[in-house]
C-alpha cells in the first residue's frame, strides 16, 4: 500500500503538493479569514496536496471543463491521503471564515475527484486501489466558535453524514493530530 504514496508524487503536479515537514503538514487559504490548519502526525503514510492554488505559467486546472460552470471547478484547500494497515484514509479539508454557504459543494466535488484520480493510478499503474466509502472524511475548520470539547479526542468527534458525506466542523488557526480524525 506504501506503493500508492510513491505512485501519488508521480501522478500529482509537484506545485500541488503539500509538504510533510517535521511531522506536519500547513494547508494554507489566503483569501480566507481561516489563514491555516497545521496537520500533525508521527507516522511518515501521508501524501498531501491541494488543488486551490494557482499555478503559474500553467493551464487553469481542469481545462477540459467549461469554466463558466463553477461547481464543476470547485477545488478544495487540502486533501491528505493517509494509510493505516492497508487502509487508505482521505481527508478532504476546507478552511472558512465564519460563513460557508458552499463548503458542501467543494467537499462533494472533492470526494469525486478522489474516485477520479483513484481510478486514474488504477489505470496507469499494477496495482489496485479501493477505499472504504466510511474513510473519507470532510474536515471543515472555520473560526465559528465550536464546543471546546468537540474534537479534543478521538471519541468526542462526532460526524455528520450530509449526502453521503462524513462531514466534522473544527477550530481554525489551530494544530490537529491527524490520527484523531481516522482512527
């Protein structure tokens, strides 16, 4: 499964990565109030990559698509790939100011982009790769106020399945163990 990380930094732009430095990995929103999220982990299992970003001297992001219809252009600030026993674990992450009237859009566009670019490595490379529908997770981080105990622990996070999505709300401008969203 290791083999799937290796295969990610083949597949992704390298301007589109996120890097794991020091056990941690800061996904950045400048045009928001929520300025970053710093993503703590001790294992090394972690691939991450952001498709908000704009890439210079290149094409807008997806070419083939017509640009006027923003949702199918939605992009979000982060997405971690995590692998624990044979699992592989994605958490796909917003950073919002106190209103966010489309996070659910941006996350469902997310999580097919996930299925896309899953089917793609199944393609271009010998192995196959599946994930659980229950190992995709929607982190929101927001300045709104939440419970102070919300998500302090891994017991105490609560998700709410809007759409099929497993969505968590968190405190933005903060520092969070990764392994408290999955595990």
């Amino acid at each position: 499964m290791k083999q799937l990380l290796t295969n990610l930094s083949n597949t992704i732009n390298e301007d589109l990565v996120i890097p794991f430095v020091s056990n941690e990995i800061e996904i950045r929103e400048e045009r928001s109030k929520c300025k970053k999220i710093t993503l703590k982990s001790r294992r090394k299992n972690i691939f991450a990559f952001s498709l908000d970003k704009n890439l210079d001297n290149r094409c807008k992001m997806f070419p083939f698509f017509n640009q006027k219809t923003k949702i199918i252009t939605k992009a979000n600030d982060g997405i971690v790939f995590y692998i624990d026993n044979n699992e592989i674990y994605i958490l796909l992450c917003e950073l919002k100011s106190n209103r966010f009237p489309d996070y659910k859009e941006q996350l469902e566009a997310g999580k097919s982009f996930v299925y896309f670019l899953l089917a793609i490595l199944n393609n271009a490379f010998p192995s196959t790769y599946t994930i659980k529908e229950e190992n995709i997770k929607c982190l929101v981080f927001s300045l709104r106020k939440t419970p102070r105990k919300y998500g302090t622990k891994r017991n105490n996070i609560e998700y709410k399945v809007m759409n099929g999505l497993n969505i968590g709300e968190f405190q933005c401008n903060d520092n969070h163990n990764i392994e408290k969203f999955i595990l």
